[in-house]
C-alpha cells in the first residue's frame, strides 16, 4: 500500500501518473514532459519530490556505535552538522542499500535510504545498543532543488539564509513560515543541488514558494523519470535496478566507502574474506547498439560473455540511449563490446557519463 501524505496527493493530482519505486514508496511519475524537465534542470533548475525515502533517527548514549555498527564508514568525526554517504549490507557482504547519515548532535543521527523498508531493519538492529530509534519518513517531506539556480531560489524563500558558505554533504537548520527545515547540499542529480525536509503539513507552502521564487529564472517541476535519466548520467546508482540482485561494494566500485581497517561492522568479516579475490563483475556505463551494423565498425572486442543491464533511459543531453550494468571484469576497459540479453551489443564506458570529475556538485553554488 502506497504511503501518502496531504502533499504528495497534492502533487498527485498535479503530476497525474505516478511511479512506484518499490512497495508504498512513490513519487509524480512527470508533470507533462520528462525532456524538458530533465533539461531544466541541467540548465537552469529542477524541483523534485523525494518524500518517497525513508529516515530513520537513532538517538542516545549509544548512538555513535549503533551507526558505526550498522554501515560501512567510520563516523567517529564525522561532526553535527554534517553528512556521510555510506553502504548498509547484509551478513554475507551484498549492499542491502545505498544510505546517507546525518549527524545532528554527539548522540543524534538521521539515516536516510530511498527505501522505507529499510527503516524496520534499522530499528531491529538498534535493538542491543542504548538507542532510541523512530521512523521519521511519515512525518516529513523532502524537496530537492537541483540545477545552478538552487541556492538563489532557496534564499529567496528562506529571508536571512547566505547557502554560499554551506559545504558539499553538509546541511543547516532553518525556518519555513515557523516551521523547523532542514537544507542539505546534496546533488543525485550531478548538479550543484538542495534537499529540504520540512513537516508534512508546510511542505504544500514550500513547494509553492520555491516554485514562485525560481520560475522567472527557469525552474520546472520534476518527475521521476527526469530524475532517473539524471542520475544515470550522472552514474549514481538507484536501489531497485542495480541492487536488485547481491553486489558486493567492490563489484559497485564503492570501495571508498568501506573502513575495514581495526573495526566490525555488519557485513564486515564477509568483506574481509572476499579481499582474497578480486570482484567477478564491475559496474560501467553501457552505450548499447542503434542496430548491428551501425555498431559493426565500432573498435573494440566482441565477447561472447554477456552484460547485465541494470538501468537504461534516453539521455536527452547526450541525444542518445544510455545506459548502466554489469559487466564481467576482464570487459570492464571502456571500448570493450559486449552482448546484452537478447543479443543486442553495447560499448563500455567509462562512469559517470555526465561531468567525470564530479566537479559540478562541489562547485560554490552561484
């Protein structure tokens, strides 16, 4: 059953079709033209609904061991006021799914993933540890503001706000009209970018408000599908389509986000044991095949050995189908061609598509 609050039937009625990124987890599918929403974005601004994800608060004596249990990274200076991507796995060493932690004091964490369900894995995990741990997914929203127009957009909507000063992965708290929100500088979308998580009951306003402050400049509202196609330019993975089957950290190229050395986390010991063996698979981007004889002069080899494609949209920057999966490791070189299922051919390539240096999202937001 789909989790719904008084704003995302709002934004119901105004997108019409709705996309269903896992059980009870939704978001406006477009709001008329996935194109063009994802082109504004790329150019000017881009407002997005992420009320689908999940967060969860663990709060107490505890808490910093709790959350250093629970992930891949080691958060002991991680300080209040700041935010870590990191990995949540499962026993044998597989990424259950990709999180954010959010540190809002010495003993107060946020763990946001894009999947509610994961909230009650979190909670049971809690279970030893002097915690206190609550489900804040249904009480809030979160609003994304994407593009180089985002900081000013926000500042106009927040009056005493200056965001230049605010570092990548770090977040403030702010006022809304008398309602408590929190501004994050994060960007799935590989542009410089916001997420604002405010009180079910403000985000109707705030939405309104950003959109008032921003349209002159060019800000559109956004659906899922231009967020998809983002993101896979972007080469960031979605939990639903390249988690869909276990993957190891290393397979995903995540191994920046593993702190094995001189500590235990859940999934550890299996990790350790699987360092003897270098990853079977790799994740790439795929550039699959117009037809076989447009791809026929392509350089590169042909395997017989298949890649598994886990995420593919139209890419309306690059004019043309992209995509992103698995691919054995040994075909991992960008130029290498490969067979999808069903037989059709791709090109690797090298991640992400968009912005290679990851440069665009650090940039100090005009």
């Amino acid at each position: 059953m789909a989790m719904t609050s008084a704003f995302t039937s709002w934004l119901a009625v105004r997108a019409g079709k709705q996309a269903e990124i896992a059980p009870g987890n939704i978001a406006p599918r477009s709001f008329g033209d996935p194109r063009r929403e994802h082109l504004a974005t790329r150019r000017a601004g881009g407002l997005f609904d992420f009320s689908f994800m999940g967060c969860t608060e663990i709060n107490g004596p505890g808490a910093l061991a709790c959350v250093n249990a629970l992930q891949t990274r080691r958060l002991d200076t991680l300080r209040p006021g700041r935010i870590a991507y990191t990995l949540l796995l499962r026993e044998f060493g597989s990424v259950l799914n990709d999180a954010t932690v959010w540190r809002l004091g010495w003993g107060r964490f946020w763990v946001f993933t894009g999947r509610r369900a994961d909230g009650r894995y979190i909670a049971q995990f809690g279970e030893p540890f002097h915690v206190d741990v609550s489900d804040r997914g249904p009480m809030q929203a979160v609003i994304a503001v994407q593009g180089d127009i985002s900081r000013s957009t926000i500042e106009r909507c927040f009056p005493g706000i200056a965001l230049a000063a605010l570092p990548y992965f770090g977040f403030e708290r702010a006022k809304f009209g008398g309602t408590e929100c929190w501004i994050a500088r994060l960007g799935y979308s590989g542009e410089v970018g916001y997420e604002l998580v405010i009180a079910n009951a403000a985000a109707t306003a705030l939405w309104r408000a950003l959109l008032e402050a921003g349209r002159d400049a060019g800000l559109v509202e956004c659906g899922f599908d231009a967020i998809d196609s983002l993101r896979i330019e972007a080469g960031h993975i979605l939990f639903s389509r390249e988690l869909a089957s276990p993957m190891t950290p290393f397979e995903l190229g995540f191994t920046r986000l593993v702190d094995l050395g001189g500590r235990e986390f859940y999934g550890a010991r299996a990790l350790r044991l699987s360092l003897r063996q270098k990853p079977a698979r790799r994740l790439v981007g795929l550039l699959p095949a117009h037809d076989d004889v447009a791809e026929a002069g392509v350089p590169g080899r042909l395997e017989a050995r298949s890649a598994a494609m886990t995420s593919a949209c139209w890419s309306p920057l690059l004019e043309r189908r992209i995509g992103m999966g698995f691919v054995p490791a040994a075909d991992s070189e960008p130029g290498t061609v490969v067979r999808l299922a069903g037989g059709a051919r791709a090109r690797v390539a090298r991640l992400p598509f968009y912005d290679p240096p990851k440069v665009l999202p650090r940039r100090t937001p005009p």
